[in-house]
C-alpha cells in the first residue's frame, strides 16, 4: 500500500509538472507578460520579435562568421601543404584557392530575417512560399 501511495504521487507530480507555463521568453520580459489583454494575433507577433532578438543574439553561423571560418581554414591547410612541400624538397604546386571551398557557405544556418518573415505569416495563417535562389554570403 505504502508504495502504490509513493508511486500515485510521483506520477501526480510528473503530471502537473506538464501543466506550468514553462515559457522562457516570460522570465525576463514585462513584454510578454503584458500580452494576456492583447489579441492572439499581436502576442504571436511579439513572439516573433522575441525569437528574432534571441536568433541575432544567439546565431553562431552567419555569413560573416562562416567567411572568417572559411579563411582560416584554407590558410591553415595551404600552409600546412607548403610546409609539407618545402620538407620534402618539392615545388610548391598549389595556389591557396585550391583549398578554398566555394561551396562552403552557400547555405548558412542562421537566417533570423526570413524564419521572422515565415513566423510573421504563420501569425496570419497563411504561409506564402516562393522560388527563389538561395542567398549569396559573400
């Protein structure tokens, strides 16, 4: 009886513990907490924003910081490969584009303007999705 008793307690508590607001845009801003007269539409939206901010602040592979990552690894391998050729005795061959990867960062994970964009017509209900070649981080 004693550990049914501890057993139907601790799925109460698991239970409910599924049931608090566990929103962590909440804990730091007034914003969100004001949201509750505004209508579904104007929180979804301040969501939005929300997410946008902590994208910016948080996003590590950017156009700018997969550039600077790109470069200091075609250098490091070219220099490594002109070490290798002058130990050996050998004529250096290569250029320093030929350990460049063009394709490298043609595709970046942080994209905080269009996921915005995206959330901002998820607000509306509608999702508009047009082709359009992806974006040049140059």
């Amino acid at each position: 009886m004693k550990n049914t008793y501890h057993l139907l307690c601790c799925f109460l508590v698991i239970f409910l513990s599924g049931c608090m607001y566990s929103n962590h845009y909440s804990k730091n801003s007034a914003l969100f907490l004001k949201t509750k007269s505004i209508s579904p539409a104007a929180t979804c939206k301040i969501t939005c924003q929300m997410k946008k901010n902590d994208c910016f602040k948080l996003c590590k592979d950017s156009c700018g910081n997969c550039q600077s990552r790109s470069i200091f690894s075609t250098r490091k391998k070219y220099s490594r490969y002109v070490h290798e050729q002058c130990v050996k005795g050998e004529v250096v061959a290569r250029e320093l584009n030929s350990y460049r990867d063009p394709l490298q960062c043609r595709k970046v994970t942080c994209n905080c303007c269009a996921d915005f964009d995206t959330c901002i017509q998820s607000c509306n209900g509608i999702i508009q999705k047009r082709l359009k070649p992806a974006s040049k981080c140059c």
